[in-house]
C-alpha cells in the first residue's frame, strides 16, 4: 500500500481498487459500480442512520425518481442552483414527451407538491419524513469514487412545521443525528459549520454543514440541513389552518446525509498503510480465522477453525475461517488490507488447548483468549476498539485546527492542510468579494462560523481588514 | 369498505387511499408516491428477502441506473425486449451527450459487461450478486398502484456459473427463496409455472414465473426467474478458464422479486371489507392500545394506555397507544381499517385490573390476557394468526384451480375467476398460434406447464385438437 499521510490520493486511489470497494470501468463518466465489500458497509450504515431518523419521529416514504421541469420552475433560487446539473429525459419508448423529466437532483419540488396536497390543518403537523435514495448529479467537478460522483447514495429528509422555532429544533435535532450516526457509531470527527450567505443550500434562509478533514489536509462535506423558512411552502403552497381559522405557510427544513459520502470519510479518517480499518460495526467480515498448517496436523486445524467460525457465525458475528490455498501470511496481509477488526490465529497448538490468539486490526494488538470466552471478548474488545479508533481521529482532526490573523499566516496554515479561523468582514452576503480574493490569493474556500459556539471575531478582516464580524473557518475542499 | 369479493377494483382502489399507502396525485403519468404506511412494510419485505438471499451466498451491490444503448444492442432479444419500455437521457445540462443512456428497465447488460472483467478463472466462480434498486418501465399497459407502475421497486439477482447444472440448481434456489419468503413469511400462496417460449424472457432459455391469484380471478405474476444459458455469456464475453486451460463461456441466471407487486398481492389476498389485514411481521404497528373513557376514571385509563405501549415497545413490539379525540368505535374502524393486528381494548376495569382484552384483526377473537403475558401471547397468537392467514389464503387458492378440456369448458371456469389447467398443443413455440386463439376467443392467458410436477398432458388440445404434449393453465392475467 502506498502512504496515506504522504500521498493520500494515490493511497485512496489503490485501496478502492484492492480491497475491491467499486469499479470505475462503468461505461457511463462519472458512475462507477459499488461492490459487495463497500456496500455490505453501506447497508449497515443506512440502517444506523435510520434508525435515527425513526426514534426521532420520522417515517420512511418513496418519492418517483423523476420531477417535471416546470416543478423546478417553482422555486427561482432553487432552479438556479440545480437545473445546470441535470440529467434531462426527453423520449419514453418511440415517444417525445410533452415536458421533459429531470432525474431527481435533490426532491424538494417533487416533494413539497404532496405537502401541500397532505398539510391541511394544524393536526397534519409536524410532517417528518425521509427518503433513501440515490440522485443524479451532471457534475462538472472531477469526480472521486464515494467522494463524489454522478450518482450517489444518500437518505433526504424533508420536515414541515407550524412554528419557525420547531423548525430550528429541527435543524437541531439534525445534528444531533449526525453526531450520533456518524462519531458515535462510525467513529469519524467533524464540525458543523453555518455556511456563509453566498454558499447556502439553492433556496434556504441557511444552512449548516458538517465539515470533516481528510488525510490530505482538505475537508470534505458530510451532512447538511438547511432551515428553508417559508421560502419553499409559498412557492409550492404549502399551508395550514391556524387557530385563528387563517391559512399559514408552514416552515420547513430539509437535510440530506450521504451514505456514499460518509463512508469515503469512514475509509479515509480510520485507514493506515496497510489498507482499510473498519468500525466493527460496519464490517463485512467481523474475525477472520486463519489456520497454521504443519504437517500431520492439518485436517485437525482445518476443521477447528471451521468449527470456531460456525460458531461465532451462530452467535450473530460476521466470521469466516480462511481455508484457501495460500499462506498465513499473505492471508494476514489481505484480510488486513480488508479491513476485518479481529484475526484469530490457529495453529496446532492453539487447536489442542483452545487458547486462541487473536489480533486486533487497528493497533495490532495480540490477546490470548479461552475459546469458550470468544464471543464474549469480540463484543467487549470491539467497544474498546471503536473508542481507541475515535480517540486516534480526535486527536488526528484537533491537531488540524489552527487560527491566523493574516493571509500570510493563513497560507501557511493552509499548506499544512490546516482547518483554519481568521477574522473575516462578515458571514452575509457582504462577505462574499473577501471569500473570492481569498480564494483566489491562497486557494481556501471560507467554510462558515462554527455552529453553537458564538466564537466572537477579534480584529479585523484578513481580507479587506474591516473590522471583523465572524470568525470563519477556512480550508482547502473537496 | 367496499365488498372485496364483489367489486375488488373499487376494494383495491379505495384501500390504497384510504389506508394511505400511496398518492396517485403526482404529476408524471404512470408514477406514484409511495407513503409511510405501505412503505414501512416493503422495507421490512426487501429485509425478509434479503436475508434469504444472503443466507444462500449471494452479496449486494449497487450497480448504475443509466445504461448506455449500445449495451442493449449487444443481445438481439433483449433489445427488442425492453428498448421500446426504455426512459431516454439525452442532455445533461446544458450538453447533448454523446451516446443515450436508457434509465435501467432491468440491469443485464450494465452488469454483465462487470462479470466480464471480475471473472477470470474457476475461483471466481459462482458469482451471486443481487442489487436491491428501482427500475423504470414506460409501461403501455394501464397502471395500477404496486401492480404495474412505470417505476417498480425490487431486487434482481445476477448469477454466473461454470456448468449449465449449477445455473438450473439456481433456478431452483430462487424457487425455493420465493416459497421461504412470499409463502412463509408473507403468507401469499402461489404456483410456479414454466412460461411458454413465446413469453420467457427477452434473451432467456426459459422462464419459469410465480402466479398468485388476486381476488378478482385474475392471475398476478409475482417473481420469476430465468435459465440464461450462454445467451448473455456470448454477448457480453463473460468466459472462464476451463481444467483445460480453455476459455469457456458462463451459465447464468437472473431473478427478479418486485416487491412493491408483492406488496400489492399481501393485501389483495389478505384484506377483507374492513380493510388491510397485514402479517404481524410486515405490519408497520402491531399493537394498538384503545383506551375507552369514562367520566372520573380518563386520566387512570390513558396513564395505563400509555404505560403499556411503553412497556410493548421498550420489547421490540411496534405498539401505540391512540388518544386521539374520536369514540373508542371510529377508532376501531380506523385501525382495522389500516390492519394493525391486536387491538387491546382498555377500559377502567382493565386498567385496575390488569386483565386485558385482545382482539385479533384477521379473525375478530378475542382474549383475555394477563398484562404480564402479554408480549408472550403476542409472540404466540402471531404465529397462529401467520398460520390462520396462510389456512384461508391456500384455501380461497385452491378453490380457484380446476380443469377444462374443451374450449368452451374453459371459457366457462374463466368466467368463474379460475386458473384453469388444459391440454394443449406445446409449451414450445410451436403452440404460440393456439395460445393466440385462445386469447382471442376467451381472452385468457397461457401461464406455461406447472413446475416440478411433471403433469402429464391426456387427450386433444384444445385449440386445434392435435394430440397434446403439455398441460399448460390459463388465466387472465394483469
């Protein structure tokens, strides 16, 4: 394996190819074919994700994959921002249809035409749904398999109140959600940030990100969810009843966390140079029994580690004893490079006296442990795993942050593939031309003010040098 | 409710809005919203069928939805098959793409351009993938919500093999899933016919299809599975290396369960003029708590009424209390209606007492349970309502199999709603012009020769009178 610190992206590109994460010979640009490896991964991802999502109240719907042109029409901002990406069907069979179909991009506009049908009064609310899915994308950004691609993997959820500060609970809850799923069972650190005015969701009043880092020193979006106020239920009507016997627009948010995109996090935060590290949660195969084959003994180790993998297998745990024909220590470096936390080690020795030796993959730390204690160890050990693993990326992703309070400073920060705050003029609107010569003078991209930390600026503008309004987060992205 | 039996077009019309399971309201012809109640469902069917699938070996993955038309082009059956079904994107942005891309009708010639490259020698084989996705199909046919829609929710299953004997075993595998998973789990009887060569699959040897009767006499083709042979292995180079160094072409089969059909057979064949009646396992609540109120003792009773949906719920039992404002009866119409399965009556006396009142929807029963049991006689009077279920369903099937040897005799037992075995000519080819005229004079459909029976043909066809060679069934169809 290459080096993940020194060269990420030839690391990145090496291990979805070896650990056989997706295919890129798809013939169609910018789609690539997910795998079992990957999406064994994914699907358990979803579920944790769901999960939820429906202890918190919201209920799954499925919502057609193709929204008329005039539906995007609706909303200004909104047709703006997403028609240039769309992909267009204008033929069904012989036929030209009459309006042409944009494959969903996102699904406000197919999505809020039924709100208005289902909200009638006060009763009808909350509203709190979500949706699995995949969009589309025509996206003229280079694409990376997981990072970003023309088609991806993603859940949307789409909420409608009567109230604005429900909505902002909502928005509340939506990180909680992501702090919960993603640090708490995945174990990948990040910060939501209020993205600036000129960088918000096509649409929305705001819009809050999670933003984590990569090995490289550039952050990658993972989930957001945006407060749309009114905007999208005056343009599609959506309204109830209230008390005073009034029709009101309801307020809405939506929130978009994708899977796809998430677990390119996952493989990037945990994995070392021996392949990928994956939480013992989401992983395909949980312990992988290798036996140590000495002659005389062979069949007797063989079929101890089938035994051992059938019974841990019957006790709920993704196992597998490797009876292939090669040695032990290419097994050990392949199912490494896979990812498997635990490798239980089974020679002659070990068969006899049902003293195994097992090792964890992502410290390679060795245990000896009773067979009949096995099962047990897995589930204690794997919690410890998850919370070393989590450690590892705080500190990983804390030693990231630094603050400037120049652009002198600031590029330096930044070639260190740093996640930096500066004083800056203003988070609104009016602090637009400042983000352009920034990024134009040392190639960050302004992420936003921290979410609910009130980080007071001090100074002045690193741009401009106004006095400063915000202190915002600046970074290379994605 | 209408009368299911009398006029199960309006039934099945009306349960599908008034229970909520879809909105027929979107605006693209031929597309639906599939809401929480039905959707909740489907997620546990995909959930059922999935583990049947990965119990047998089979691994998920997610292949594209676009599919450039050149693939189709690459087996002459398959692109007269589906390319007249087929959505066409032809602009992405503001570009004109090079080549059109079909939104996928089905997926072998996405995938099996994959198996080229991922299979090299024997070991990679067998491969047994399945993808869990949508397809779209602009369907000519009328559509009716789950029943045929222009975007159907399901799972295909893609295998590949080194010998034409392991790709039949498969299809008998995926025969056997069906009966684990429709008829087990679901409750939903059916037959497996081989289709007659004139309607096998486009690009198949053969096909060999599930058909459930609905309640209107009508047949419903739930899964099928097809026996491909070398068709697709010679068109999209899928080959092996043989014992003898040679390259071989692959045996392969493919399998596709549409769920959200499924779906539309579950409550066809279980509901009753009350409404849905859903297995326990399938059924989004499976506890409704009603408390029924009396002046003085209100506040006791919904206490209760909540502390026992807690209490079911903390036990993995999908329960709710409803304190809504209507009567205890509209209540009862309400729940029976969307076909919750118990329904716990709780009045003051219940509430002091703590012996409850059970009511089972499928049967109406009622029971006196301690409320210490009660998630163990829910375990347990589940499993008797699954076998009730399972009891009436084969019974009302049954009843609607018969026999005819004449045209006329058929043409009678079709007007009784039947599916009705006959001698005919041939399975093969050579019987299609009898199937024709069957067609035209009676307006049923051959479904093919009975699977695993060996039903021997005696005496005539009975279209043109030839000795017959097969003894095919026939029905209308949906």
């Amino acid at each position: 394996m290459k080096n993940k610190k020194a060269d990420f992206s030839e690391w990145y590109s090496e291990i979805t190819k070896e650990a056989e994460l997706c295919d890129l010979r798809y013939n169609v640009k910018g789609f690539v074919v997910f795998m079992p490896w990957s999406v064994i991964s994914m699907k358990k991802m979803y579920s944790v994700y769901e999960r939820e999502l429906e202890a918190t109240g919201h209920q799954p719907a499925w919502f057609p994959a193709l929204i008329p042109e005039s539906n995007f029409h609706r909303e200004s901002k909104h047709v703006e921002g997403f028609t240039p990406q769309v992909f267009w069907v204008e033929h069904a069979g012989e036929n030209a249809l009459e309006e042409r179909l944009a494959m969903r991009p996102t699904s406000e506009t197919a999505i809020y035409q039924m709100y208005s049908l289902w909200i009638q009064g006060k009763a009808d609310l909350p509203v709190k749904i979500y949706h699995p899915s995949q969009v589309w994308r025509y996206e003229t950004k280079a694409t990376r398999p997981f990072i970003r691609s023309r088609e991806f993997y993603w859940i949307e959820s789409h909420n409608a109140f009567a109230t604005f500060p429900e909505s902002e609970s909502q928005v509340d809850e939506d990180m909680r959600m992501a702090e919960n799923a993603i640090f708490g069972h995945f174990g990948v650190p990040f910060i939501f940030f209020e993205r600036p005015q000129w960088d918000k969701f096509p649409g929305a009043l705001s819009t809050f990100a999670a933003d984590t880092m990569m090995p490289d020193g550039r952050v990658l979006q993972l989930p957001s969810t945006h407060l749309l106020g009114q905007n999208f239920a005056k343009a599609f009507d959506v309204t109830f009843l209230n008390e005073k016997g009034e029709r009101e627009y309801c307020y809405q948010t939506c929130y978009g966390p994708c899977i796809s995109r998430i677990y390119a996090a996952v493989i990037s935060v945990h994995g070392d140079d021996r392949g990928l590290v994956l939480p013992y949660e989401l992983a395909p195969l949980q312990a992988v029994v290798v036996p140590i084959l000495k002659k005389g003994s062979e069949k007797e180790v063989e079929k101890k580690a089938m035994q051992l993998s059938d019974s841990l297998s019957k006790k709920g745990i993704r196992a597998k004893a490797d009876l292939s024909e090669s040695t032990p220590g290419f097994k050990y470096n392949q199912w490494e490079m896979k990812g498997v936390p635990f490798r239980i080690e089974l020679g002659a020795r070990e068969a006899e006296s049902g003293e195994l030796t097992l090792v964890r993959r992502d410290n390679g730390k060795k245990s000896k442990v009773r067979e009949g204690e096995l099962a047990d160890f897995l589930s204690s050990e794997s919690a410890s795993m998850l919370a070393d693993m989590k450690k590892k990326a705080v500190e990983e992703f804390e030693s990231r942050l630094s603050k400037a309070i120049s652009l002198k400073e600031l590029m330096g920060e930044l070639e260190k593939g740093r996640l930096v705050s500066v004083p800056f003029c203003s988070n609104g609107m009016e602090g637009k031309s400042c983000a352009e010569e920034l990024k134009e003078k040392c190639g960050g991209d302004v992420r936003g003010t921290r979410h609910g930390r009130k980080e007071k600026a001090e100074g002045n503008c690193v741009v401009c040098g106004k006095k400063a309004n915000a202190l915002v987060y600046v970074a290379r992205q994605y």
